[in-house]
C-alpha cells in the first residue's frame, strides 16, 4: 500500500484468515449453542420414553404375576400367538 501512496495512514491491518474468523464467530456460536440445545433435549425426550414404559410395565407387573401363577403360557402373556410367527 505505501508503494502506492506513501502518506496513507494504515490502521487495523487483519489478514483476510483472521476476517473470516471473525465474521464466522457468531455464527459458530449460534451453531454450537443449537447443537447442545438439540442434544437437551434428545436426553430428555429417551428419559421420558423410559419414564413412560417403565410406568407401563410397573403397573402390569402385578397382573402378569397372578396370570403366571394360574398358569398362563408365554403366548397368553405377551399377547403373541404362534400362528403369527
């Protein structure tokens, strides 16, 4: 630049990498921040699933007791007959 006009003041002199960088920082950001939010609630929507069939199968777990103890078999338990096998 001074080649060209030796009495231009120069200030703030970045290489074009350290711009970008820069301009991108943001947008990073955003991008890292949404990832962790997405990931939140990923965990918290298998935790509820669990919650959900660990609560179905807690409140069943009495009935198939009592159905074992009268002598069910496995396909009357598990609602599953060999014909569909």
């Amino acid at each position: 630049m001074w080649s060209v006009d030796p009495n231009l003041p120069l200030a703030d002199v970045y290489t074009l990498d350290y711009l970008y960088r820069k301009s991108m920082a943001r947008t990073s950001f955003t991008l890292v921040m949404l990832a962790v939010a997405a990931g939140t609630a990923l965990l918290l929507g298998v935790v509820g699933f669990y919650g959900v069939i660990a609560y179905s199968v807690s409140q069943r777990r009495r009935e198939i007791g009592i159905r074992v103890a009268l002598g069910a078999q496995h396909q009357q338990l598990t609602g599953c007959s060999s014909e569909t096998r």
